[in-house]
C-alpha cells in the first residue's frame, strides 16, 4: 500500500492493521502482548486502531521482538557535512525559520 498520498490518520490506522496483523502472526493474542508489556489490553486494541502514544507502540514493538523495525522505519540521520560546517561542529539543535523576504518565506504564506 502506498503511504505518500494518505491522510495522517489513515496512515496512521494502515500502521495499526499491519502491528495487529503482526501480532496475529506471532500467534498472540492482545492480552498476551499486554502482559508482556505491562499495558492495558484496550491499549493494544487502540494500537491496532492506529491511536497510539509513541512510547507505548515502542513498548509493543519490543514485546513482539520487532523494535530491529523502527531502524527501517525511521534510519538513524546523519548531519550534513553543510550544517556541520555552518555549524563550525557543533550539533544542530532546532531548526531555523526562513528569513523575511526571502524565497522561502514568501513561498509559505497562505494565499488568501
């Protein structure tokens, strides 16, 4: 199924089908995922309904010996020998705004 062009809450309710279909094929059950992680069963349902906090899907994921995954789903992100520069090596702690005026700026006003 292709993600790009979906809503957060659909992709985020195609997440959940796939985490329930791979607790179905683990052969367990939502209590039995609940117990390994000292959650709620009704927090696992909700998981595979795709409303679910971060760290309790993390949680889960471990449960299942899946957490290998999230390096697939999200890839360690390396700084840029750019920013680095800029930066004079420092870490880059958060992200900049456009500047008035420019390109960017003027792209990411509302047009009405």
């Amino acid at each position: 199924m292709k993600l790009d062009n979906m809503s957060a809450s659909a992709i985020a309710e195609e997440l959940g089908n796939r985490l329930k279909q791979a607790r179905l094929n683990a052969d367990l059950t939502q209590t039995e995922v609940a117990s390994r992680t000292g959650l709620n069963r009704k927090t696992i349902l909700n998981a595979e309904k795709g409303r679910v906090q971060l760290e309790n899907l993390v949680a889960i994921l471990v449960s299942m010996d899946m957490v290998g995954q999230l390096n697939i789903f999200l890839p360690e992100q390396e700084v840029s020998p750019i920013q680095l520069a800029k930066l004079k090596g420092h870490e880059r702690q958060r992200a900049s705004r456009p500047k008035k005026g420019s390109a960017q700026a003027i792209e990411d006003k509302p047009s009405w």
